[in-house]
C-alpha cells in the first residue's frame, strides 16, 4: 500500500450536535446498506454517534457471560448518550451475524440465530429503558436475499 501523508476529505466537520446514538455490528457487508438506510431511511446520517462492535446491540447484554465486554458496551454508551445529550437509541441487527456463531447456546431460549438476536433487542430495551430512562429506543434487523438485496425492518416490542 502506497504511503499517503495527507487526505483531504471534501467533507466539512459537521458542527451541529448529534440527537442519536446507533448501535450495529461491524460486518462490512452490511455498512452501505446502514448508512444509506440512515440517511435515507431515519434520515440521521450526519445527525447521529455510531458505536459499531461485533454483535452490535449485543454488547449490551450477557453481563454474566461476558462481563467486560459488556461493560464496555454500557461505558461507551452511557458517555455518549451523558456527553451528547443524545435522546434517541436505534439498535441494529443482521442476518448471519458471525459473532452470535460463536455464542453459546445454552445463552439464549431459541437455536433459531434471527430469535435469539430478537431475544437479546428484547433484553436491550428494558435495560436500557431502566438505565437510561430518558432515550427512545429503536430496534431494527437487516437481512438480505440470495440476490443480495438488502432489507431493514422494524422490529416490535
């Protein structure tokens, strides 16, 4: 790889506050497909902090499994949320995520990997409802065919 001193992106640092917080997971194969359906979608892109992790939303769960890990996820989202003042909370899960592959199962009710995604969103809101009482929580799953069409819907309850 060549070595570049500089880049100069034709972008300007956005300046006005953020009023979201997005959680997802890192797979590169589902990054345009987020971003676009930030931005035209919730129409959020340059309106929002992102905390992308594997797992995502994940990391906000299995205290009990993976303590530090999960208490990273609540470190970096308790600042974000203190530091920004933000007020909303959009959740993103995906389709053949490979972090859930290397859960346990005995972690979850459910060896359907979509339900057990379902199950932790679940496990999310009420601790985040009970954390961080103040934000509205958004819960989202991307999935794709075997054309590779992408799809994000909401998730309910």
């Amino acid at each position: 790889m060549p070595f570049m001193p500089t880049f100069q992106p034709r972008a300007k640092l956005h300046e006005q506050p953020a009023s979201s917080l997005v959680v997802f997971c890192s797979d590169h194969r589902f990054q345009a497909g987020i971003q676009e359906f930030l931005s035209q979608g919730l129409r959020i892109s340059e309106d929002c902090d992102l905390l992308v992790i594997p797992g995502g939303p994940q990391c906000l769960t299995l205290v009990e499994y993976l303590p530090k890990f999960s208490w990273a996820g609540w470190r970096w989202t308790r600042f974000l949320v203190d530091a920004h003042d933000l007020k909303r909370l959009i959740l993103i899960a995906h389709q053949d995520c490979g972090w859930y592959k290397e859960l346990p199962m005995h972690l979850h009710n459910s060896t359907e990997p979509r339900k057990r995604q379902e199950q932790d969103m679940k496990r999310v809101q009420v601790a985040v409802a009970n954390e961080l009482p103040n934000l509205t929580i958004e819960s989202y799953y991307a999935s794709y065919d075997t054309m590779g069409n992408m799809a994000i819907e909401a998730l309910t309850g």
